[in-house]
C-alpha cells in the first residue's frame, strides 16, 4: 500500500512511501528489542554525546529541513528553519540534564548496607507524532526516551513522512548504533496492533482527543505507561494593568502563528472591560497586516492550512458563530488568496461571543479567535476554567502577584503571565482534562520513561 503526501499549497503529490506490511513491523519490534538490550548498558555520558552530535548535524541542515517542511504542510519559509533551532534547545537541555537525572539515587547510610534506587529503561517506546511541529513534537518524545536508556519507534504522520527519516539519518550519522531509533509508515489499524504488542513498553502520543481514547484503550489491556498530548483551546485573559501593545502583538500572535495549527495556540480571549475596546481596535488593526498567500514567499505570514477539510471545518465554526450572534472584524476580501472551498483561509476575529458556541467551545486549529468581555477576574477565571481542555493559559499584567494568584486558580498544565504559545525545555509540558496526561521535557521527563530498581545490599558476616 502506498502512502502519499499532498501538499496544501498546490495540491500536487510531494512525497510517497511504501507502508509497512506485518513482517516489516514484525521484524522492526524485533530489532528494537535487541537493540535496546545493548543500549541500556551504553554509559549515560555516551549517550548524551550522540544526542548533541545528532543536534550540531540537524541545525547544520536547518535550511533544507526548513524548506521540506513548508513544502509538507504549509508553513511559511520565513519561519520553518526556526523549528530546527527549537527543537535544538529542547535535545540540548534533555541532554545536559541526562546524568544527573538518570545517575542513581544514593540513600542515607546505613552500616552494614549499600542501599541505592536506579532508574531503568522501560524498553521499546512506541512513539507517534502530528504534522504540525514534526520535529519538535519528535524531540520531546524521542530524545528523551534515547537518553533515557530506551529504544524508539516512530510513526511520523503522512503528511510529514520525510520528517521521521530526516531524524533518523542524522541519529546514524551521530553514532546511534543500529536498530534503537527506526521509522515505521503504518496504517491507522496497524498502530493500533503495534501499541497491543507485548514488545512495546511505553506509548507516547501526541494528536486529538478522539484518537487518544483509542490509544488508551488500546493499551489497558497491558500494565503500560502512555503519554498523551491531545487538544487544547487555550485561553488568555487581558487585565486593566496590562502593556497594551505588547499583549495585542503577543496575543494576536499566538493566535494566528502556524495559521493557528498548534495545541497551546491562544483560541479565546478574555478582556478586561476597561480596555476591552483598544484591545479589540489594535487586534483589529494588527492583523489586518498580515499576509496569506504562498508560504515559499519570504514575505508571507500565514501560509494555507494543511487540508481543505480543516479549513472548512474553521469556515463552519465561524458562520455558526454569526448566525448565533456573533459579528466578524477582518474583511475577508483584504486577504485575497483566501478562497472557500481551499486550505488557503484569512485570519478572523469575532466579537459578541458566548460558550454556547462552538468557536468558544471546540477546538479550532485553525487562524480564528474569539474575545470576550469580562469586568473582574473572577469572571475571567470561571471562564478560562469552563472548558473540556487545559493545556495552557495566559495572563496579561503587570502584578506578578495578581497573575500568581489567578493561575493557581485555573485548570491547566502551563501558566503563562506576558507569554503564550511557547515551551521552555526546562518546564514540564503537560496538560489535564482532555488536553491529556503525563508530560515531557524538563527533569520530570525522565520519571515517566524509567522505572525505579531499588538494590537493597546487605554485606555477609
């Protein structure tokens, strides 16, 4: 069977991969199984210094993974080598943080007794990434896992196949030793099988809500941890104290970047009455800036969604919104590549919104933002909260206090005060709710791909 990816610029046919049949999977849960038995025993400084040669070769072809990816999914190339730069943060940190994380834990003395917990491998990481940051969803589940002791597969989406290669050619060129990274093609029904076998001991998924049930359920039928990242619609709240310009550049931002294709991309925001209308008249006035049209053009801003399909299910929630009482701000016709019936679809911003609607409600994933008006944070708070996610939130002040105060109060896995739609290495990412479980990146990473072995050592008499 022949997997093909469609570009959303042009329609046309960018990459074909063959997927893999049962023997194929097969062999390579085999060899993964064999490989990681080596691996695990590879000292943790070893394989700190593949991981940061496989970053040095990765940044060195920035500009060419850069390229493949707006060619893929339709990422301006004004920003797709950025990804590369990102991801490089996060694989150098996860490696400076490996040896002290994964060194054993020595415990008080006791005469007569040696007693210490190490932190094992679990084995065979099963890991399955989205499109929209394909190497930077990649890094926060491989890198770590490698690190950690552990081999990985990866199922890359169809529409970023190249991806997952592009990382595995640049691990064996690092020295990664044969069979502990591999990338399988697969159909739908054959990850399911995959994530059942009894070769797997870790699945990590990043994706919907609706396929991150299916891999729940696919693995409680075995004693396995997995990892799942799915939706977000991200709120932010604007106070009265807040830097105006800085939270309308910030926030207008995190809406539209990646034309809204990213989880913790800001999908709702609450305004403060005092400032609701200069808010609103800036947002306004900012995004009409932008540019839509083809993402190979170095000017463009917002290149097209990556399939039709998502932008008519954005086109649908917003007419739903104006026939409930909602009022649109952007002119469509000021961004002429947007065309029903396309993936090419202007940025849009509504006023007179409520939670009744979809658009307030439902994830978007796409270059859409609704603003509400609230007049105390208490307002904003029951607001933020009364969502089925929470991955992220932000809060636009100037009291440091103030934002302290109204983030403990909210359900979410990341507290932003002045920033959004950003992951800092050094923080775990995580969500509650249907946004997910479990977490990535940071120190913590690597407590949920290890286990603990406790050596309780008594000397003989």
């Amino acid at each position: 069977m022949i997997q093909q990816t469609i570009s959303p610029i042009d329609g046309k046919v960018v990459d074909e991969r063959i997927l893999a049949d049962s023997a194929l999977i097969a062999a390579t849960l085999t060899m993964a199984k064999t490989a990681q038995a080596s691996w695990r025993k590879v000292p943790i400084s070893e394989r700190a210094a593949i991981i940061r040669r496989f970053t040095e070769i990765m940044v060195g072809r920035r500009q060419e993974l850069g390229h493949e990816i707006t060619a893929q999914m339709g990422r301006p190339i004004r920003y797709t080598p950025r990804e590369i730069d990102r991801m490089a943060d996060r694989t150098y940190a996860m490696a400076d943080f490996a040896e002290s994380e994964l060194a054993d834990i020595a415990l008080s003395p006791i005469e007569g007794f040696t007693r210490f917990i190490r932190r094992e491998p679990l084995g065979v990481v099963f890991a399955i990434v989205p499109w929209n940051y394909p190497y930077l969803v990649a890094a926060n589940a491989a890198i770590p896992a490698l690190l950690a002791g552990n081999s990985v597969i990866l199922k890359p989406s169809p529409q970023t196949a190249v991806c997952g290669e592009q990382i595995g050619k640049a691990l064996k060129e690092a020295g990664l030793p044969p069979g502990v990274f591999q990338v399988l093609h697969v159909t739908p029904d054959d990850a399911d099988r995959i994530v059942r076998s009894p070769q797997v001991d870790f699945v990590a998924f990043t994706g919907s809500v609706a396929v991150g049930h299916l891999v729940q359920q696919a693995a409680a039928g075995r004693f396995m941890g997995v990892g799942l990242e799915l939706g977000g619609k991200d709120p932010a709240y604007v106070r009265p104290d807040a830097d105006l310009p800085y939270a309308i550049e910030n926030v207008v931002d995190g809406a539209f970047f990646n034309s809204g294709q990213s989880c913790c991309a800001i999908e709702r925001v609450y305004v403060h009455e005092a400032v609701y209308d200069r808010f609103v008249e800036g947002a306004v006035s900012l995004s009409r800036g932008y540019t839509l049209g083809d993402p190979f053009d170095p000017e463009i801003m917002l290149g097209p969604m990556v399939r039709t399909a998502s932008a008519d299910f954005v086109r649908r929630q917003i007419d739903d919104a104006i026939a409930a009482g909602a009022n649109i701000l952007l002119d469509e016709s000021e961004f002429p590549a947007s065309s029903p019936g396309t993936p090419y679809l202007a940025p849009q911003i509504l006023v007179d919104v409520n939670h009744s609607m979809s658009l307030m409600r439902d994830e978007s994933f796409g270059p859409v933002v609704g603003i509400m008006r609230v007049n105390s944070d208490d307002e904003a708070i029951r607001l933020m909260n009364d969502s089925q996610f929470g991955l992220t939130a932000s809060i636009w002040t100037e009291d440091a206090e103030a934002a302290l105060n109204i983030g403990d109060q909210i359900a979410c896995g990341t507290v932003f005060m002045n920033r959004c739609d950003f992951l800092d290495p050094e923080l775990p990412w995580t969500g509650v709710k249907d946004s997910g479980r479990g977490h990535t990146l940071s120190r913590l990473a690597y407590e949920c791909l290890t286990r603990p072995k406790s050596f309780h050592l008594r000397t003989a008499h």
